[in-house]
C-alpha cells in the first residue's frame, strides 16, 4: 500500500469528545470528520470492527463495517501500532461509545514490530526509558508528566518575565570549567585545538551579564556533570538559574518558595500534595534553619566550623560518616549534615548558613564568621536548588579561586580553577546580587509523584544495550 506524503486530520479524539460526548446512545450527527493516530485496539466482531484510535490528545472508537466502510477486510487485517487515518460519520454507538464510522481510510505508517498490549504496558523499566516512543503510547503516566513537564517550564517562564527578568542563553562549551563543585566532561575543539568543558553551570556567564547590566537575568538550559547514575541523578539535567541586582538570599529564599508554590498551584491545583504516599505542604513560608541547628536536631550533638578538626572527626566517626584527612572543618559539618540529616528532612526547610571551606562563590556570612550567605532548599528529603548571596569583591573571588586551583591540582576533581575573565568582570563591579539555581528535573518529581529522575527525562543516560 502506498503511504501518503501528507495527510490533514480535522479534529481530534479530545474536540470530537468535547463537543460530542453529550449525544444518546445510537444517535447519527451526520458530521463527518477526518482523524489519525494509532490503533491501539483491535476487536473484530464478525460483520462489524472496532478499533481504539489514540491521537496525541487521547483515544476514539472508530466503528467499521463491511456496507459502510472501504476495503473492510484489508482494514481488520491492520496489526497492532500501525497508523491510519480515518473519514467517517460522528455516532454513538447502542452500547453509548462515541465512535468515528469509518467511510475511507488510509495507512500512515506500519509497526513493523510487535507493539506492547495498551491495556498492560511495557513490563520492563529498562524497556520504557530505552523505547520511550513506545512508553509514551502504552504508560498513560509517562505521557502526562512530560505534558507536565512542558507546562512547568512554560509556566515557570511566565513567572519569571512578570518580575522583569530576562531570559538569555549562555554557552554550554566553556573554556575553563567553573560555577559549580562538579566533574566536567571534556572534549576538544579541533580548528582551535582546544580542549572545552561541557558546562556545569551557567553561574560565572550569568553574573557577567549582571556586571553588564542585565539586572533580572534567568536561564533555563542543560547542565552535564561527570558524575554517578541514581534515582536523583543523570549526568545531563536541566536547570533553572536566575541572578537579581540588589537582592541577596533572603529575597532568593522568597523567590523560591513563591516559585514552587506557584508551579504547585497550577499543575496539580492546591499546595497541599502528597509525594510518595506522604503529605507535603508547599505552602509559604517555608521553615528557615541552620545547617548545625539541624544537626543538632537530628544526631543530639553541637557541630561548628570552630570546633577542633579532631572533635569534629569524632562525631562523624560515631555517626557512620567516612572522613579524609584533607577535609577541614567546614567539610567535615557538610558531610555530617549530608550523611546523617538532609535525607531525614521532609520540609519544606531552606537550610542556611553554610561553611565558607565548601562554597568558594557565596559571599560571607555578615554576623557569623567562617559561614556564608548560602542555602538549600529540601523537600522529601532531597536538594532541590542552590543560592547565595553571590560574593561580589574580586580579590577575595581571586584568592577563594586560586585555593580551588590548588585543591584541584592535588587530585581534587570537582574543584574549580581560576577563571581570570570573570574575575576581571567582578573588578568592572558586580552589585549586592542574589543568586539562585533550582533543578528543574527535580521539581517535577515532587510534583509528578515519581521516585526515579528517568521518569521525568525523555531520553535518559543508559549503560549501552547488551548485544
């Protein structure tokens, strides 16, 4: 059969239930409509057929017989997934189906491949995220978080230019990689021989342009990090980040719950939701805490970056928390707080205050010495975003760069190195500013109820197919 170059459906299976689904049993409109998709199911009955037609925006009976409906019995020989589209009469049917009555028809493509049953999806997880142009048919789920998906991104856009900010794009090829504690993956640029990073983050290019005077800027864009594989992570993913002149982590704090509560409202229609069988009220204001009184809240015991490295050592070693002999004290009350408490954190909880050793961005803290202005939000148990009051003084960014550099050259490979280019922005003058990165991929698991971030990436990072 030949396969048409084009083919132009009128409606659509959700119009034809929209403006039809009130109609009697056994009622004729005498409409006749044009539609196309899938075939899904498949009953022959003898003299009469009747197929599920899925569409992109749902499913339709079409009703089929030998007296109305061409080439009849070439049509109830279709398999399974092979693509049609369909002209014929709106009806209902005696049992009460709206149903499309086949006149003509024509094959659009043909499932040279055995299509999963509609009714009992593809068994095999593995299967779904390696064939999500199949998954997408059979797993009603999976089709609507990344309708989700796509409104959470246009919705979040909408938010953000309300509140003045402009959306840019920054490179994703970097010369030197920075913006964030992470591996990069490298490859090599051949006219200019040149190694590049693929980014990690789009921060350093996103505060330049605050410099340049773009005080509301935001990015939404695939960030790479080479790095483990788990239900939390994939080496690529997709982040928001936004920067605002004269703003600094409290404000970025009332963004975030604002934001997400916003997202909240609109996708699922309250803020009151339940994630993986529990409740979760994203309703502001969020709580605000302390990284150590946390701590203290969930171990009994007092940590601080100005305690003895030693006394420090001590109580991660009764808490289980594997230690290096290189870590100082601000990297020892980070692995206490990660190993023994964010996981135990339901919130929402913005935990604040982090030590100065393990963020070289953050501007310090202004009453508690050996902090900074940083936080993370939590919720579930999990990170969902980043932010600080952004250090703006270029020599102390020089000096906190130049000793990543060096933790960097003693093997460290999630250190940064010194990026001379921003730091000559930073001397043209960087405003107070406040920060804020959010992961995309992450939200949408909350929102989504989904435990595994592949449910939420079309396409993820898979260990390649066995042979």
């Amino acid at each position: 059969m030949t396969i048409p170059y084009r083919f132009e459906p009128d409606h659509t299976a959700a119009a034809l239930h929209d403006e039809f689904d009130e109609l009697a049993p056994e009622a004729e409109t005498g409409v006749i409509v044009t539609v196309a998709g899938r075939l899904m199911l498949h009953r022959p009955m003898g003299k009469l057929a009747f197929f599920t037609l899925q569409d992109g925006s749902g499913r339709i009976q079409l009703f089929c017989t030998p007296k109305v409906t061409a080439r009849f019995e070439e049509l109830t020989a279709l398999s399974h997934g092979d693509w049609i589209g369909a002209k014929g009469e709106v009806v209902k049917t005696r049992t009460g189906e709206l149903s499309v009555r086949v006149h003509e028809w024509v094959l659009l493509a043909e499932a040279r491949r055995p299509f999963p049953d509609k009714w009992h999806g593809i068994a095999d997880v593995d299967t779904r995220y390696r064939q999500r142009y199949v998954d997408l048919w059979v797993t009603d789920e999976a089709r609507r978080t990344f309708v989700m998906r796509s409104r959470m991104l246009s919705l979040t856009r909408r938010w953000l230019e309300e509140r003045d900010f402009v959306e840019v794009e920054t490179p994703l090829l970097h010369p030197i990689p920075g913006g964030a504690l992470a591996k990069p993956f490298v490859t090599h640029h051949n006219a200019l021989d040149l190694d590049l990073y693929l980014r990690i983050a789009p921060e350093l290019y996103l505060k330049r342009l605050v410099v340049g005077g773009f005080e509301r800027v935001f990015e939404i864009g695939r960030v790479f990090r080479n790095e483990g594989i788990g239900y939390r992570w994939n080496p690529e993913f997709t982040m928001l980040e936004l920067y605002q002149a004269y703003a600094d982590y409290g404000d970025m704090m009332v963004l975030t719950e604002e934001l997400v509560a916003h997202l909240c409202e609109e996708l699922r229609g309250t803020t009151k939701i339940a994630f993986q069988g529990r409740a979760l009220d994203l309703t502001p204001p969020w709580r605000r805490a302390s990284m150590t009184a946390l701590i203290e809240e969930q171990i009994g015991a007092h940590v601080d970056v100005r305690m003895p490295v030693d006394e420090l050592r001590r109580i991660a070693g009764e808490h289980g928390v594997p230690v290096d002999d290189g870590w100082g004290p601000g990297k020892l009350v980070l692995e206490i707080y990660e190993k023994t408490t964010e996981g135990e954190l339901w919130g929402p909880v913005f935990v604040c205050d982090y030590p100065k050793e393990v963020s070289p961005l953050a501007r310090d803290h202004r009453e508690l010495p050996g902090l900074v202005e940083r936080f993370e939000p939590i919720i579930a148990g999990r990170e969902i975003g980043n932010a600080f009051s952004e250090l703006v003084d270029a020599d102390e960014q020089r000096a906190r760069l130049e000793h990543q550099a060096r933790e960097s050259a003693a093997g460290d490979d999630e250190a940064m190195t010194v990026d001379d280019d921003y730091l000559r922005a930073l001397e043209y003058g960087l405003p107070p500013t406040g920060g804020l990165g959010i992961g995309i991929d992450r939200v949408l698991m909350l929102l989504a109820d989904v435990h595994h971030i592949r449910d939420v990436i079309l396409f993820p990072t898979l260990r390649p197919e066995q042979a």
